[in-house]
C-alpha cells in the first residue's frame, strides 16, 4: 500500500453535479449469467442518454477481456475481480458519472466489499431474478452448456453458488418488461436531483 496520499482536486463532486445537472450514481445490476443484466443495462442507458445524462457502462466481460484478464474463477480471484471493478466505479462516482455495472456479483461477501468501497449511499442495487431453469434455456453465451459438460469449472449456478440478497433496492424479475424497468429505474437517478 502507498502512503504518498492523493491529491486534493479544486473541482468537487459539487460543483461538478452542478455543472452536469445531475448527481453521480452507481446502478449495479446482479444476478446469475442469463437474468438479463447487460439487456436492462442497455436499456437504462438509452433512456438516461434520452434526458441527456451520459452514463459509463461497466461490464464483466469487458473488464475480464482488458483489466482483470489475469484473474481466473476461483473465490479469491472473484472476490479480486469485484475489488478492483469497485475501485474503478469509485473513481467514476468521484469524477461526477452515473455507471452502470453488470456483474453477477454472487455472493454476500462480494456485496458488503462494493459497498464497503463505494458506499452503500451511492448505489442502486438491481437484483435480476431469474430461475436457474429460465437462465439455462436463454444461455446467450452457451456458457450453461459447457458447464455442465464440464467445460467450465467454478461457473455461478452450476458448481458455485449464488447467495439471494438480503438486500437490493429493486427487483426485476425475469418475465418483467425491460422497458418499464428501465423506465423505473432511470427515474431514480432523475429523482436524486430534486
């Protein structure tokens, strides 16, 4: 750990808000591979980009291709996987950006992490509900298949758990419109500002 400090920027989340027209805040979509995180994502995207509010996406398998492309599957590497994810998003929330984050972020552990380095008053929890069933006969990737050929090994679902959250701050289910979702979920952000 560095002990150089960091360095005191003259312009503040204030005045940045103020600039901008709209206050910073993490949207972080969780659920197993298949619930439909990147499509709500993109949804909310759009209708923010509709109200001029330009938010950054922050997708699993982007920062698994570049950033975290050093980190297999296991616990710890999951658990490092969402503590530099976190760090980033901070850095985001402190310049003044909404993120959108898409990660299937399984566990408690890995939830009290995010917010323990975000802050819990900064994020908008979105839990996408879905059933193991559902998920397996979307299987956009075809990644439930190779898991249970054994292809891959530590996949969320099939041989690794997913905890339910005792929290979140919305919950879209699997047959939900994503449209209207979007809708309800945009209009948080928007509300933040009044």
């Amino acid at each position: 750990m560095s002990n150089l400090g960091t360095f005191n920027f003259t312009n503040n989340l204030v005045t940045k808000e103020r600039i901008k027209g709209y206050k910073p805040k993490v949207i972080w979509f969780f659920g197993l591979s298949g619930s439909g995180k990147s499509t709500l994502s993109n949804e909310v995207e759009k209708f923010l980009l509709s109200k001029r509010i330009f938010p950054v996406q922050v997708d699993a398998d982007d920062l698994r291709g570049g950033l975290n492309s050093d980190l297999g599957f296991s616990e710890i590497d999951r658990t490092e996987n969402i503590r530099r994810v976190s760090e980033v998003v901070k850095l985001l929330f402190n310049n003044g950006l909404v993120s959108l984050c898409s990660f299937i972020t399984p566990t408690e552990e890995m939830r009290t992490l995010i917010n323990k380095i975000v802050g819990n008053e900064n994020i908008i929890w979105v839990y996408l509900s879905a059933p193991l069933e559902i998920c397996e006969k979307r299987d956009p990737k075809g990644l439930y298949k190779k898991a249970r050929k054994l292809e891959i090994k530590n996949f969320t679902g099939i041989s690794q758990d997913f905890e339910p959250p005792k929290y979140y701050d919305i919950v879209v289910n699997y047959n939900d419109n994503p449209q209207k979702s979007a809708i309800l979920i945009s209009d948080l952000i928007l509300k933040i500002d009044e």
